[in-house]
C-alpha cells in the first residue's frame, strides 16, 4: 500500500498518547458544556462569559436593531 506510511505514523502517535481527537457538542454556546456527563468551564466559545444570553444584553440588542430599521 502506497499510503502505509500514515498508518504507521497514527499507530506510533496513538502509542505515544499523542493522538488527538475532536469531540462535536450540539447545542447553544454556554459558559459551561458537558462532555461524557462531566461539566468543563467553555473557553473555546465566542461566549464563554455566558452573556450571548443574558436577558438584559438580549433586550438591548433588540432595541438597538429597532433604533436601526
């Protein structure tokens, strides 16, 4: 096989615990997410302070897009 050489570098790195995987997590952003029924703190959102949803941000936000139409 002329790509064996990718299976053997996977199988080396995975050997060496350096094999990395990403794990899709469906759902709004949130300060907080569950993986495998473990809640992590989210620094990887747009949102990690969790104000995408904060009532009085989300009113404001529709008065400004009110203001503008």
């Amino acid at each position: 096989m002329s790509f064996e050489f990718i299976e053997l570098q996977l199988a080396q790195q995975k050997q060496q615990h350096l094999h990395r995987s990403s794990i899709a997590i469906s759902g709004k952003q949130a300060r907080h997410i569950k993986v495998n029924d473990k809640s992590f703190l989210n620094f990887s959102s747009n949102d990690y302070l969790g104000l995408a949803s904060e009532p009085a941000l989300v009113n404001a936000w529709k008065k400004g897009l009110i203001c503008l139409e």
